[in-house]
C-alpha cells in the first residue's frame, strides 16, 4: 500500500473513529437528561423492554441464517483457498450491522421519553435537541461503522490477492442482516400499527394511542424496531454496497480505462490503487462533514425544525462536492469523478424534493379530495400519484446515470454512476439522524398520549412528528435512489468479477447480449421476484393485524373495566403475537432474495443471472418508488384532512373514513413492502458479486 | 415466391376468407332473430347508438392520428424510396382494424338484445347461441382480417426488397389503433361504470342497472367500446404483432442458423422464405381449426355454459398444435418449430388457469374474508393476491421461453420464442369469440333489469354473465402472455434489422452489451414508461368518473319525479361526457407509447432503446398482471359475498361495502390501466422496429 492510499484510509478510518466518539457522547448525553413522570417512565420501558425483546429474539433467528451462510461460504470458497476469510469477513459485515442497530435502537428509547419530558417542560428547542441527540447515536453509528469496517478491512488486506472476496463478503453480512432486519421490523411496525388502528378505532371506536388500547405499546415498539433498527440496517447496507460496487468495478476495470481517470504521473498500480481508495476516502469527508453539520444544525434548534432539518438532508451533500472539487486535482483525479459525485447529491436532494412534493403537497390535496366520493376513488387517487411521482423519480436516477456516462472517460462509465450512488450517501450519517429523529418524536407523542399529559405537550410532539413525516420521506428519496444507481453499480462490477475469472482462467469473455435468450429468461425471472417479496410481505403484515385485532377484541371482551379505563390492558401480549409474526414471516421473503441468485447463478448460468438482475432492478425501483409514495400520499391525505385541510369534511366525516382507508393499505405499502422490495434487489445484486467468480466458468 | 411457399399463403388467405363469410352468416343471423319488447327495443338502440356514436368521433380522432403517422412515415422513410409503401401499409393496418371493431361491435350490439330476449323466452341454449354468435363475429373478423391483411402483403411483396418496412408498417397501424382503442374505450368504460356505480348505489342508494339510473345506459355503452371493441383490436393486434414479428425474425437471422430449422434439400432462399411464411400459415392453421371449434361449441350449447367455454379456449390450440405436429415434417421443417408453438399454447392455457385460480378460486375468498375488518385489510389482500398471480405468471412465461430456447436449434432461439406467441394466439378467433360472448351476456343483463324484465329472465343472464367473466380471466391471460413473449421476439427482431441495416452499409454490428451505460439508463427510462400510461390512465377515469358523479346528482337534483320512478333520466347526457372524457384523455398515454420510443431511438440511438423496451418488457408485463388480477380478485370478491358465499356478511353488510371499494380500485386496474400498460409495450417494440432502419446507423 503506497503511502498516498495509507494516508486517505486514514483519514476515513479517523473520521469513523471521531464519529462513534461523538455518537458516545451524544448516547451518555441523552441517557442523562430527565425522564418524566412514573407513568411516562413505565410506558417508555415497556416499550424498550419490547423492542429489546424483538432484537434479542431476531438476533436468534439471524445466528442460525449466519451459521448456515458461514458454512455455504466455507465450503464453496474453500476450492480457492478462502473459505475462513469470506466466511469470517461475511460475520463481520452482519456484526457491524447488528451491534450499530442495537446501539442506535438504545439510545433511540431512551430519547423517545426525554423528549416528551423536553415537552412537557415547554422547551420546544429541547425537545428538539434531544430527539435529533437521541437519531445522531444511529446516524454516526450506522456511517461510522460501515466506514471503519469497510476501511479496516481494506487497510488490512490491500494487497491481498483476494481483496474483492473480502469485500463482497463483508458487503454480503451486511445486506442480508438489513435484509432480514428490514423486512422483520416492517412486518412488525405495520401489523401492530394496522392492528391496533382498526381494533382502536374501528371496532372499540378509541384513537390508536388510548391507554386503553392494548395494542399502543406494540405500535411504539414498532416505530423503534421497524423505523430505527430496520432503518438503520438498511442505510448502513446502502452505505456498505455503493462503496463495495465503486470499489469492485475499480478493482476489475481494465487499466488502459482507469488511467483514463487520471491526471498522469500515476503508474498503472497506484492509479488503480487510487481508484479502488477513492469511495472509501469520500464516504469518509462525508462523514466529517457531516459530523460538522450535526453540530451547526443542532445550534439552530431555536429556529423552525422543518427548515432546520430540511437543510440538513440537502446543504451536506452539496459541501461533500465543493470538498471533493478542492481535493481531486490534488490527488490528480480528474474532475470527472466530482462530476459524477455531484450529480448523485444534487439528483438525491431532487428525488428527495419531488418525494416530499408528493407526498406532501398539491397531489396530497387531490387524494384527499378524491375521498369525498369514496374509500375507493381515494385510493384510486393515490395509486395514480404513486405511479406519477415513480416516474419523475426513475427520470432523475436515469439523468444522474447519463450525467455520470457523459462526463466518464471511455470504459469508466459504470465507475461514475457508482460513484453517483456514493454522492447519494455521502451525507448518511446526518441523514439516518434525522431519519431516526422520526420515530423518537413519534414515540414521544405517543408516550405523551398514554401517560395522559396535557395538550400543550402534544402540540410539541405532533409538531415535530409532523416534521419528521416530511424528513421521512426526503429520507427515501435518498434511500431509492441510491439504491437504484448502486445496484446498476453492482452490476457491472459482477460482470467485470466474472470476465475477469474468467480471463484468469483462460476462457474467453462472457459478451452479455441483451437480445440472447438465457438474458430475457432472465429477464422475466428477474421480473417477478420483487413481486413475491410484496406479495409475502403484504400477506405477512395482513395476517399479524389480523391476529392483533383478534387478540386486541379478546382484551375488550374478557378483562373487566378496561372499556370505561378502570383496568390496564395486557400490552405484552401483542407485543408478543407482532414479534412471533415478524420473526416467522420473514424468513420466506428473505430466502428468496438469497436463494434466487444462487439458484439462477449455479443453474442457469452467469447470462441469465445477469438479465435477472436487470429485470429485478427495473421493477423492484419502479415497484418500491410507487409503493413508497403511494403509502405516503395517503399517509399524508389522512392527516390533512384530521388539521381540517378539506373544509366541509372534518375528522370522524365519511370522507375522513375513506381517507383512513387508503391510510391503513399505504401502511404496508410504504413501510414494509417498498422498502423490502428496495432491499431485495440490492441483496441480490450483492450475493451475485460474491458468487461470481464460482459461477464465471459456468 | 416458390409454388410451396405460394400454396401455404393461399392456405391462409383462404382459411381468412371462409372466416368472413361464416363470420358474415353469423351476423345476419343473428340481426334476424327477435328483439323482444319495446322497452327492450328502446334500451338496446340507445346502447347502440351510444357506442356508435362513440366509435365516430373516435375515428375523427385516430383520422388526425392517422395522416399525422402517415406524413411522418411519408418523409421518413422518403430517403429509402419508401415513403408512399410505409404510410400505405400503415394506414391499410389501422384501416383493418377499425373495420372488424366497427363490424364486431355492431354485432355485439345486436346479440345483446336478441340474448335477452332468448332469455326471455326461457331458452338458456338459445340464449347462449345467440350471445356467442354474436361473438364470434367479433372473433372471426379479427382473426380473418389480421391474417388476409398480413398474409394479403406477403403475397404481393415477398420478392419486394422492402418487405420487412411493409409489414413493419402494417403493424404499426394495427398497434397504435389498439392502443387507442384499448386506452379510449377503457377510460369509457370504467368512468361509466364508476361513475354510475357510485352515484347510484353510495350517493343515491340504488342498483347501477337500475332504470332511475341515467348512467345505465353509459354503463352498457361501455363494455361495448371497452370489452368488445377495445378488446377485439387488442386481440387484433397480438395476432398481427406475434406474426410480425416471427416473420421479421425469419428475414433478418443469418441464414446458416435458418439452415439448422430444416431436416434438409431446400436451398438459402427457399429456406428463408418457409421460415417467413411458417408463422402465416400456423395461424391460417389455427383460423380453421378455430371456425370448426366454433361450430362443435354451437351444437354443445345444451350442455353446462362453464364447460363449454372453458373448453372452448384451451382445446383448439392443442388441435392446432398436433396439425402441427403432423404437418412440419411434411414440410421438411424440424419439429423444434412444433415443440415451441406447443410451449406456447400449454404456457397459455396455463397461464389462463392461474389466472382463473387468483380470480376464481381460493384467493378471492381470502380476499372476501380479509374485507370482514374493512376495506383497507381487504384491499391489502388483493393487492397481495395480484401480486402473487404476477409471480407465477411471469414464470411460466419465462417456462415458455426456456422451452423455445432449450428445442430450438443454436441462433433461432428467439424465433421459438415468437412461435411460442404464435402458438399462444393460434385459437384467436375462437379465443375472441368468447371474449366478447362476455360483454354481450352482461349487456343482455344490463338490458333485462332496465327493462324490468322478471328474476327467472334476469337468472339466465346472470349464469351467462359469471360464466362470461371467468372466461374473461382466461382471455386476459392468453393475452398478457403472448404480449410478453412477442415483445420479447419483436425485441429481437429490432436488435436483427438494425444489425442487419448496419452491416448493409458497411458499418459493424452493434453489440448491445448489457453492462453499458447507455443500456442501463434506457432500462431505466423504459421502467418509467408503464407507470406513466398508469397514472395518466387512472387519473383519467377518476376525473371522467367524478364529472360523471356530479352529473347524475344534478339529474336527480333538477330532473322532479326520477327518484320515484316517474320521469325518465337523461342517459345521453351521461354518454356524452363518458365520450368525451375517454377522447381527450387517452391522447396522452397514446402519445407517450409512439413517441418515447421515436424520441429516446432518435435521440439516444439504438443501444438505449434496445434498453429501454428491456426495461419496459419487466416493468409492463409484470404490472399489467398484477393489475389485471388484483381487479379480477377484488371484483370476484364482491361477488362472492353477494351471493351469499360469507355467512353472515351478506349483500349491504360492512363487509359487502368493504368489498365493493375493492371492487371500484379494481375497476380500472384490470380494464383501463392494466390491458393499457400491456399494449403500451407492445407498440413501443413495433414502433421500434419499423424505425430500426432510421437509427440503425446512429
């Protein structure tokens, strides 16, 4: 490792180091501050004692899945003499995952009834404060650690001939972890939200956060297992994969293509060298900067929190640009790799706008509107805004791909586009810290509610909760995006990973022509997956509303007094049917995003493997885009109506009904399917770069 | 044109002549049957009128259309000499299409009245008879005019050194008509339903049939212009596309890969030519084998309807395939080309009853009792049996395409893939027949109720009618199926006629790789696409609906005595608006299918597009299906509870209103946006196709 390579992992791995530091403190900070009342302490344990519970019960589940993957890497990669190194390097991608989640969803708990207490004290910027402390332990966790881990591990074995299986490995441990995570957390979040909103409301005609409701604990839990650990694993996942893509396709690239990249002086080693450093170094300015920028936002708490955190998400991706516009020609890189990184921030914060615009704005209006007709013609609404938000959307994500192909040297082309998705997520850790600020204002809204605090402390609550809404879904845009152009990344590097064995091994290259029948079959195989996984999953949370409103009447029914208030219904026995369903449901959904590329790979073949993958990636972007912003419109619609936005139409009105219609299918839709279906495709983009090269020879 | 090649062609001419002249019969025949009462009357020419009407200011729309595609074919293709043929053929293939539409749906609108007067009479065989006479007009005139025109051409210009531009041209007309139709008479007919639906039974509390209702007779109008007439130029369409586009792969594949098609002695030339003719004769072929299942179907019509129409789809094309079986051999052609056709005939039938499975069978009973907690738990379920039906869809098409690929001899993999389309649509004029036999038998429904005909009259049309819509299902599969598996050969055929342009002019052949950015950002774009005519058709029915809402309250509103039963409503006002809304709307969506496919080929040249039509091909197979079956699924649940099929939950329960919301979702899902997005990438793969040669050399 020349001396150059060494200073810029450095610098990454001190940026990480600097980050979990900070997060310590921020974790020690937030577990100091006061906690309320008795009550408010009560419900806020029960509600850490559930998702603790989850995490314990998930982390049984995912270390057998470990121990089975560990021993299908062991063997299949012992012909070439790896076996121990990509099962441990798999482990140690699937650690990082779960030790940040577990942090993160710590401290997420115990922010969540500091800032009801903030609240209830007065102290808006307070509140404030201490949720964006409580979301910045996940945030810098999540960066951080897939920082240092990739980093370290890069460090370590640079020179290594297997350095790429090291990569894919670890990459491989940290995807199917937020695969399962992902999936389990958004089964559970939306069967315990869907099913206590029908059984409050619906049925026993009580507000989903009613003491009384036996399912309000369940649903908080849900907010921290699904939005804040599922989240996190999920962000970090993205982090992890568009560094490993860049870092693959520099290392297999032909040379004559990456010296394309450089100003000259480099000899052919160090310029590839360079190339393969150079994500690992940006992600690590990212994080820097956003280090910083958590600091500046949080001496902004005064000011209103939509701004505020709006910026947050933007202004950061735009200082990681001008930083790189300063560095690259020091380092001689062409300016071409800023190029591309600028169009993955720049195209990140505009998928992120248009999100927010529709699930926010004018076509949030024109779902409510379509309400006055009819559950039916509301949803018809927000089916036809999810559709057209998924189109704006996919344009940007192609013109960010154009920008990154026009301005590439010949042959790097995919090395852009990579670089693109790091652009995306070189802001992560203050993105995931706002995104985990949601769920802890909303648990704080919902602890404010059952521990019967006044009004005044709701008011704080639901503002910030509202904000969070908006941030969530900037938070997407992000997350599609870049999970798009990372998957198209991976891509390319599984075809250059296999080229390049089979080069190696003295065959010719696999030419992948897309009109070749092995890549349409693929193609349509690739095709239907993402439609399985929402299928399970939508069934998944169907069934486990189903068994929470039953369990939820059953409560009503045979416990005494808990109608008129007079008893506490048993909140741990829907925590417990949410948990067992989420745990069990998400195995099925989770094989088929690892055992699809496995079977395809070893049955058909590399071609039809690849087209697999382009026709999951055009569908599981479409379908997870529309999914998500469908959910949202409605989610949005729903709420305008409740502030009184459709004047004629109040909250409790018919057309209220029909909004809460379209409100309880976007729930899945938004949060469990969508982003299951944006995981799935990366996961299977992953796991098919790890086995390429036992496939290259196919 | 060799004497063989002459003597097969003629086959086909003639088998299409003898179909018009049965299909002719078959309309006096039934126009000569009784018409019942003058209510009856009365009800049917309005209906008639409405869909005649509608149909007219269609054609001064498609005739705008048509001279602005004829004057861009004119000096587009002016450059290769021409100009005049291209814009001919086009208009000769739109010119076909909307002459069997016109014809077919005239017939339908005679059968209808003549069904429910056989009803009347008490007479379910004569009922029956009458409602699939009218059919089969429809059926015989799309299947008899596709093949006379396409196989009329080939006739004329086989030795023509533009061949390929004339059937390239012809089916671009009968595409961008289809579209049309298809997306026109959708927006109608689900606006009319809706809009009548909700008016009638949420605003006013009456049946949709009911005579009080002005939208009635919009609501029959409807599957008119949307089930016969929009179906049947889709049906048109497939058939012509499926033929095309083997044919196109048969003129342009290298000849050494033709060769290996053959069991010997025929020369270069001979070889091709059989290979081109092959896909005109099979479905001359299956027009035979057709006419005579029509007639052998006529005289069962004693026996169970279910039975018999069922059959009536599947068995034909396992005849045809065994002609085929005997015949090859004769033909000296190698039995790889009878083993494709037979994939795609089973892959059909199959497809057809997992189609009727999620829209029939167990799964909508999951959907009906999931409606039991409300609408949005029994939404969530039939978006998950959707979703479900699209996985196991896609795979057997994806089955379909492996079996071509495994016989088919090396390099004519894709010319399999095609036969397997072929051989999907051999039965289409029998297939049709008993597609439109649905729409009629609702209509003779629709007539009986408005016409306060007795329960034992409305009992006929009803068992007619369910049997009409399972049957729909089956038609739906059969031709999202072959839609998938002709995209993917004209996909082909593309990629053949601009390598082939480009080797002509001494350039070299482009080689689509899959991993170029260029391929990558059109899958991107291509995905895009399906959504976009989505949403745009969505939105249009909602609004058309809505206008039509407030319509139908202004009647009963301002119109003294309507609610009583003592003045009639106003229904042409209400055809009117339907017209005119289906009209204007369905310009946008039909502009985006012509023109992204000009605009992305012209602009980002060959490579993209290819691309794009790849990612196309995922994204609107797949989302057709889910569409097509989730509304199956939902409308099925509705009826389900209807008849009594949840104890308890009877018809005007919760549950039957939860289901009817379902229901109206479905509405446009399965009959506006669904068959629009299946015929969107269709159009765009022919239009790709026949400007192949302009950008071939980009």
């Amino acid at each position: 490792m020349s001396e150059l390579i060494g200073q810029l992992t450095m610098v990454s791995l001190a940026a990480s180091v600097v980050g979990l530091i900070v997060a310590v403190f921020f974790y020690f900070r937030v577990k100091g501050l006061p906690e309320g009342t008795d009550t408010m302490n009560m419900i806020a344990s029960f509600i850490r004692e559930g998702a603790m519970t989850f995490l314990m019960r998930e982390y049984k589940v995912l270390a057998v899945y470990a121990v089975a993957v560990f021993a299908f890497l062991f063997f299949a990669f012992q012909g070439e003499g790896t076996g121990l190194l990509a099962g441990g390097c798999f482990l140690f991608g699937a650690f990082l995952s779960l030790f940040s989640g577990f942090i993160g969803m710590k401290a997420a708990t115990f922010a969540n009834v500091r800032t009801c207490q903030a609240a209830r004290e007065g102290s808006k910027p307070n509140a404030l404060l201490t949720a964006l402390d409580g979301g910045a332990v996940m945030g810098l966790f999540v960066a951080a650690t897939a920082i240092l881990g990739l980093g370290g591990l890069y460090y370590v074995f640079a020179t290594h001939p297997h350095l790429a299986t090291v990569l894919h490995s670890f990459a491989v441990g940290a995807s199917s972890i937020a695969l399962f995570s992902r999936i389990g957390g958004g089964i559970y979040t939306k069967a315990a939200d869907v099913g206590s909103d029908i059984a409050g409301k619906v049925v026993e005609g009580i507000p989903e956060d009613d003491p009384r409701n036996p399912g309000g604990i369940a649903d908080n839990v849900g907010d921290n297992v699904g939005d804040v650990a599922g989240m996190g694993a999920d962000i970090y996942e993205s982090l992890v994969a568009a560094i490993v893509a860049t870092m693959a396709i520099a290392l297999t690239a032909k040379i004559e293509f990456i010296l394309g990249l450089f100003t000259g002086g480099q000899t052919a080693e160090e310029a590839r060298f360079l190339a393969v450093t150079l994500p690992v170094f940006l992600a690590g300015v990212g994080l820097i900067v956003s280090i910083v920028c958590i600091f500046i936002a949080r001496t902004l708490r005064q000011n209103a929190p939509a701004m505020v955190l709006r910026a947050a998400l933007i202004v950061p991706s735009i200082i990681i640009c001008v930083v790189a516009y300063i560095i690259m020609p020091m380092l001689g890189v062409s300016q071409a790799v800023t190029y591309s990184l600028a169009a993955g921030a720049i195209g990140g914060a505009l998928i992120g706008l248009v999100t927010e615009f529709y699930t926010a704005w004018s076509p949030v209006e024109r779902v409510a509107d379509a309400s006055k007709t009819g559950a039916g013609t509301g949803i018809i609404s927000g089916l036809a805004v999810g559709m057209e938000s998924t189109v704006v959307s996919l344009f940007i994500v192609a013109a960010v791909g154009y920008t990154a192909n026009a301005v590439m040297p010949e042959g790097m082309e995919l090395f852009g586009i990579a670089m693109g998705a790091v652009g995306m997520l070189a802001g992560t850790a203050i993105v995931m810290t706002v995104d985990a600020y949601g769920p802890i204002s909303d648990n704080a809204g919902g602890i404010s509610e059952m521990s019967g605090l006044g009004p005044d402390v709701r008011a704080i609550t639901d503002e910030l909760d509202s904000v969070g809404n908006t941030t969530a879904a900037i938070g997407k845009g992000f997350a599609i995006g870049s999970a798009t152009l990372t998957v198209l990344a991976l891509f390319s590097a599984f075809i250059l990973e296999v080229n390049h064995v089979r080069v190696t091994s003295g065959m010719e290259e696999l030419v992948l022509k897309l009109d070749e029948a092995p890549i349409l079959i693929g193609l349509l195989l690739g095709a239907c997956l993402p439609y399985a996984v929402g299928a399970s999953t939508m069934i998944a949370v169907g069934k486990a509303a189903q068994s929470i409103i039953e369990e939820i009447k059953r409560q009503f029914d045979e416990i005494p007094g808990l109608r008129e208030g007079k008893a506490d219904p048993d909140g741990t026995a829907i925590v417990d049917i949410a948990t067992k369903a989420a745990l069990s449901q998400m195995v099925l959904p989770g094989s088929v995003a690892i055992l699809a590329p496995v079977g395809i790979g070893f049955l058909l073949g590399p071609a039809a493997l690849a087209g697999m993958l382009a026709g999951a990636v055009a569908v599981g972007a479409s379908l997870s885009l529309f999914m998500a912003n469908a959910g949202g419109a409605w989610d949005n619609a729903k709420k305008f109506i409740e502030a009184g936005g459709l004047e004629g139409h109040p909250k409790g009105s018919e057309t209220h009904k029909a909004a809460v219609v379209g409100d309880t299918v976007g729930d899945p839709f938004k949060d469990t399917s969508g982003p299951g279906v944006a995981i799935l495709i990366k996961v299977m983009s992953v796991v098919s770069l790890l086995i390429a090269p036992l496939i290259a020879t196919f």
